[in-house]
C-alpha cells in the first residue's frame, strides 16, 4: 500500500499539484465557455446523429416549406430533455421543441397530458382530446411529442408496463382518427413498446433524451433541415412478454419447429 500511495504522490509531485493544487482550473475562462455557441453547435448535432427514424411513409416526414402542422403532447413545450444521469446538466439551459419553432410560420403548439415523475398523467377527457384538436383543424400535418418521464427509465426506473402513458396513447389515436398524417417523435431512455404507435401514425422518430440542444435537432429533422442517420443498437420488442430481448437469443418457445398446430 505504501509503494502504491507513493507513486501517486510522486506523480502529483511532478505534476506540479502540491504547488498549484487547481492546476490550470481558471473561473472566468470556465463561464466563457460554458454553454458557449461552439459547444451548443456540438450538442446539437450529438442529439441529430442519436435519433432514429424507426418509421416513415415517405411523405409524412420531412415537413415541408408551405405546409402548415401542429405539435401537441407533454413534450411539445418540455425542457425534460435530460436523463437522470445528465450530471451538471439543468433542465432550464435546454431548448424545447416549442421554443425551437418559436418563430417560424404555420407552426401551432398545444401542449397537453404532461407525465409526472411517478409516470402518471393528469386526467384529460375526450371532450377535452377533442377540444384541442379543433385547434389544429387547420394544419395539414400533426406531430406528437410524446414519451416517459426522465425518472421513470435508468438505474431504479424499473416498470410494469413499456407502453406509452393512456393518456398519450388516447391522444394519439384521436389524432389519427382525423385523417392527418401524424408523426410521433418519442422521448425515452429505452425502448418502448410501440406497436400500437407503429400501427397508427405514418411516421414515427425516437429522440430518446437528447440533451440541452435536443429541441432544436428535434426541430433540424421535423423540418428537413438534417437527415436522420441514427441506428438502433437494441431491439424495440413487440409486446412486454418477449421480453428479456437480445439480437442473439435462442428460441426456447412451443411448439416446436416443423409441427403443426393442433
């Protein structure tokens, strides 16, 4: 223990660190660069090259100049843009998605169903789903930013249920059931099961939680301004009971390969 303790201390020794124990830490260079527009630009297009663009029908996605659309669901004005372990990272220094529309002709955001930190939503009618939706009566497209809660994924964040919160999903097929084409960008810190979304809307892009520039990359590929280059490195499952679920897993189901059912 000794020979060990010692050559770290000799290392900080010639490291100059007894004599200057903060080395080369200097505040006011460290407020210059925090946040700072280069390194904004780099998170920027860290969160474009992480989503994925699990489905399209072609012309859903991207939405092009002159088309009008709206943006609802609890993440269309949310900062939650962080996982839990995002360390120093403060959900007021991110950029929502309604804040990176913010300006731009034939966009409408109606935030609705948030979901709190224990992965409940607070109760919405269908008088209510269909209220908002008249908002967006005129808009050629919609987009749902829909998702879970930060704290209800990572170490500790185990669930029942990978689904989408009800109240989203009541959301998305109100929305689907007025004939407009739908695009669902999905916020989560692991893969959820989307089947239904999968069977509804035209196009659906998993953002996960793309940090403090997450809003304007969302907003980069809504608008085409950026391709969608993510890949999966998991699998999404079709239903809770696949689960556990990896690449290279064997089949240990019935009935067995080759025989009929009865």
């Amino acid at each position: 223990l000794d020979s060990a303790v010692l050559r770290v201390l000799r290392l900080k020794k010639e490291m100059g660190l007894f004599d200057c124990p903060f080395g080369h830490a200097d505040e006011a260079a460290e407020a210059s660069l925090h946040l700072c527009a280069p390194h904004r630009e780099t998170a920027r297009e860290l969160a474009r090259r992480s989503m994925v663009l699990l489905k399209n029908d072609g012309d859903t996605l991207p939405i092009r100049a002159g088309e009008t659309f709206a943006v609802l669901g609890p993440y269309a004005a949310s900062k939650q843009m962080l996982d839990i372990w995002h360390c120093e990272g403060r959900e007021e220094e991110c950029v929502s998605l309604a804040e990176a529309l913010a300006g731009r002709d034939g966009v409408t955001v109606l935030p609705c169903c948030p979901v709190n930190a224990d992965g409940t939503s607070p109760a919405i009618t269908d008088a209510e789903l269909d209220t908002l939706l008249a908002k967006a009566a005129s808009c050629d497209k919609l987009v749902l930013a829909l998702g879970e809660h930060p704290s209800m994924s990572a170490e500790a964040g185990s669930r029942a249920y990978l689904d989408l919160p009800e109240p989203q999903m009541r959301l998305l097929r109100k929305a689907c059931a007025t004939g407009k084409p739908v695009a669902v960008a999905v916020f989560s810190g692991r893969p959820l099961v989307l089947t239904e979304v999968d069977g509804l809307a035209q196009a659906i892009l998993q953002a996960w939680f793309p940090g403090t520039e997450g809003g304007n990359a969302l907003a980069d590929l809504l608008l085409g301004r950026a391709s969608p280059s993510g890949r999966l490195t998991m699998s999404f499952p079709y239903a809770l009971g696949q689960l556990p679920l990896y690449y290279n897993h064997l089949p240990t189901g019935r009935p067995k390969h080759g025989k009929a059912d009865p």
